[in-house]
C-alpha cells in the first residue's frame, strides 16, 4: 500500500507539471509583463497544476509519516522518468539514446535502494 500511495504521489506531481507546461504553452509570451504574469497565474491550467501540487504535498506528508524518507523519496525519482516519457508523448519532446539510458541509471538505482531496505 505505501508504494501505491508513493506511486500515486509521483504520478500527481508530474501531472501538475504537465498542467503547468500545457499552460505556459497557451500563451504566446507569458513572462513579457507583470500583468501577463498575474493572468498566467489565473489559467485554469496552473490553477489545476497547482491544486494537484498541493493534494501531492498533502499526500507527501501522509507518506513521510509513514515510510522511512530513505525509501520513499528515491522511488519518488520515478518522476523523471514518467516526465521524459509523456513528454516525448503528450508534447512530442525528444527521447534521445542518452535519456533512455539515464532512466535505466535511475531505475536501476531505485531497484538497488528498494532491495537494500528489504535485506537490512
């Protein structure tokens, strides 16, 4: 049950993010000016993305309660690695051989770390 809660707050944080991007992606020039700013701030896009931060940060808090910090924040990396890929997906950002091989460094890193807890 804590890897699904730890997996549902990782999928929650890259959400808001995509939220985020697609709302940036909305505007032609959302940093040109304080009041493009202030509207960019009330797209229901970064309003959505934020709102999901904030239940994942509820979330998050619930799990460090919970789970040691040394288990639960490595499997939280797992962000990297479902950002690159809905990315190359929903954006249609590059997915290079040198990424590809970075979330293989990560997932084999989180796999070492999660064996480690289990045999200590």
């Amino acid at each position: 049950m804590q890897l699904i809660l730890i997996l549902a707050n990782t999928l929650m944080l890259v959400t808001g993010q995509f939220l985020w991007k697609y709302g940036l992606m909305q505007r032609d020039k959302p940093f040109e000016s304080l009041r493009s700013i202030i509207e960019l701030m009330f797209s229901p896009y970064i309003i959505g993305g934020l709102f999901i931060y904030a239940c994942a940060t509820v979330l998050w808090l619930y799990i460090v309660s919970k789970v040691d910090l040394g288990l639960a924040y490595p499997i939280q990396s797992l962000a990297y690695i479902i950002s690159i890929v809905g990315a190359y997906y929903i954006f249609n950002e590059s997915l290079s051989a040198l990424k590809i091989t970075g979330c293989l460094l990560i997932l084999a890193g989180v796999a070492c770390i999660g064996l480690s807890a289990r045999y200590s």
